[in-house]
C-alpha cells in the first residue's frame, strides 16, 4: 500500500476535499490521509510514498522532517531543498532568461548590518548607484523582500526622500527595488505537475475575499492570444523551476503579461478565497498528480522534482530546457530596451552616497 500524505496548518477545506478525492478514485494500492508524525530519526523512511507540504515555509521542524523524508524515498511537494534555497530576486533573472517579461528590478543591500560583521565585512560593496538606479527603476517603485511572501514588508515608494525613510525601517532584510507596473488586466494561474494550468482572473486591489471576482478586460481575439502567452510562460517558469504546485501571477501592460510573483511553495487552495469553479480544479488537478507521483515513487530512490535549471546546471549549461516549450513572441520591444540601456549607459550619473 502505497501512502499520500498531505501536511497543513491552519488551512481547513483544501486538506479534507484533497484527501477524499484522491481515495474516492479507488486507486489500487493507494490511499490518502492527513500526514501523522510521532518521531523523526535520521535516514529513516516515512510511511508515505507522497506527501503533498502546506506549511513547512513556516514551521522549520516540518521543513527538516521533509527533507529527511526526500532522502529517503519520499516524493515531496514542493521539493523542500529547492524553495529552501529559491529567492524572489533569482526567479526574475531566471525569467530574463527565459524571455518571461518581468518588471525592471534591482538588488539592494539590507540597511543594517548582518549580525557580527562590521565595515571590514563590506570592503567589495561600493557606493551604490542611486542616480542610475532611480532612472532604471522609477518612480513609483515597489520595495520589497527579496525573499519572502504574504506581502510582509512591501512598501509603496514614490520618491528618493520616501526611499531612505522606508529603506531606514527594513532591518537586515535585503530588499529589492521593483518598477511599478500599471496593468490593464491581472491573473494569478494554478499550475500543477509542471504541466496542467488554470488561468485565473484575479484583482489583487480587491478585499482577499474578492480578489477572485474579476472580469478580464481583453476580450477576442487580444484575450485568446493573451491567454496562450500566458500558459506558454506559465508552464516555461515551472519547468525551470521544477515546481509541482505553484502560482503564477502576472500584471498586463498594453497587452504584455509580466510575471509579477511565481514563487508559491503552498498557493492559497482555500474554497472561500478561490471560489467553488477554481476550488473544484485545483482539487482534482492535486489529487490526479499526486496519484502519478505515488504510482512513479520508486522507495529509497529521489522521487523529488527538479527544474531543468538545476539539471542542465549540473552539465555546465546555463540554461537549456529538457524540451522545447513554445514560447509567444509577444515579448516587450527589444528596440525600446536596448535603446533605453543605451541611454542609461550614455548619461550614467556619478556614485551618490544614501542618506
């Protein structure tokens, strides 16, 4: 008997809906249930072929049981190494290599000092750019945690002075600085087994309870094609990333989908927030992945996901997809980029020292 298992937090109609239907397909040699831990010793094996992670972003007790779990023959989902070690200001320059549009973004080093270092510990960081840095990005700007999630510490910035005021409060967190894009039109799409997606109207101005109600504003043929760009990178963001339950947001701009937010070890799932329809897919999309996972696990053997990034890595390639995904060509004008690069190299203004 081959074990799925699910382990949740505070989350109450996803974990029961997942665990009935996988077990009412009456799989044989498997069934589902609420993942049950009493002990954790090291290199021993779980009970569970599969076991589906809602929580462990929060609760590090539950990551270190997980890996442990992968080490020994569990098929964990998310894979708990790779989120572990994933970032926000990575997954855009993983984007930018894949074509995916995403908004201008820059890195900025945390305000405070990490603990026990001092100025000796910065002798290769020089005086940040802020001129260039200002003309790249612009005003307003988003600043944000360059890991990180629940919109914990964003800050609208509208201007230099607001910058350093909101940049004074951020701590030892290194932050990134993000251009503002202005959307006609926003979706936040499901995507499972690296394959399988719903593309989802979604009003992120909207109270949590509401964000699910929108009405796309393309429409014919302009949503039609909108809609294959958008699964197109949807599915090139997993594949790199070998995430197997993930979200994908993206903000329109005159009819180009950037991708706004494509890190999501545990996407929301909850029936009251997604709405019935989306509830109803991203349920049945769950328990028929994890069926395969379960039906694919091989004891003792990795049965994690990784994204192809990490595999063509391994052979010392940069970046080659294990096959090809057809990708629009619906991208942001090069011209206008490389010209604007052009300006900002021509008029590159002299270092200036943060207040």
């Amino acid at each position: 008997m081959k074990k799925i298992g699910i382990l949740f937090g505070q989350e109450n109609s996803f974990p029961q809906a997942f665990v009935d239907r996988v077990n009412s397909k009456n799989e044989t040699g498997i069934v589902a249930e609420f993942v049950s831990i009493d002990k954790v010793v090291q290199g021993e094996a779980t009970d569970y072929a599969v076991i589906i992670d809602r929580i462990s972003q929060d609760v590090p007790f539950y990551r270190a049981y997980l890996k442990n779990a992968a080490l020994s023959g569990t098929a964990v989902v998310n894979n708990p190494f790779w989120w572990s070690a994933d970032e926000k200001f990575f997954n855009n320059a993983i984007a930018t290599k894949l074509n995916v549009p995403v908004p201008n973004t820059v890195l900025l080093p945390s305000k405070a000092r990490p603990d026990d270092t001092n100025e000796n510990s910065f002798r290769n960081l020089k005086m940040m750019d802020w001129e260039y840095i200002f003309k790249y990005i612009g005003f307003p700007a988003y600043m944000k945690p360059h890991s990180g999630g629940g919109w914990k510490s964003v800050y609208k910035i509208y201007n230099a002075d607001d910058l350093w005021e909101k940049y004074a409060e951020t701590g030892q967190l290194v932050m990134m600085l993000q251009e503002e894009i202005i959307f006609d039109d926003y979706f936040r799409c499901y995507c499972i087994g690296g394959t399988d997606v719903r593309i989802m109207p979604y009003e992120p101005r909207n109270p949590h309870h509401l964000r699910y109600a929108a009405e796309p504003k393309a429409t014919g043929e302009a949503y039609k094609k909108l809609m294959t760009t958008v699964k197109n990178y949807v599915i090139a963001l997993n594949r790199a990333l070998g995430y197997d339950f993930n979200t994908v947001e993206f903000a329109v701009r005159d009819g180009i989908p950037y991708a706004i937010d494509f890190c999501n070890p545990a996407p929301d799932a909850d029936i009251n927030s997604v709405g019935p329809d989306n509830f109803e897919w991203v349920v049945e999309a769950a328990a028929n992945m994890a069926i395969s996972r379960a039906k694919a696990q091989k004891p003792g053997g990795d049965n994690l996901t990784w994204g192809s990034y990490i595999q063509s890595s391994a052979h010392g390639q940069l970046f080659v997809p294990e096959q090809p995904v057809e990708v629009s060509t619906e991208k942001p004008v090069e011209k206008k980029k490389a010209k604007k690069e052009e300006s900002l190299a021509a008029d590159k203004p002299k270092a200036k020292k943060a207040k």
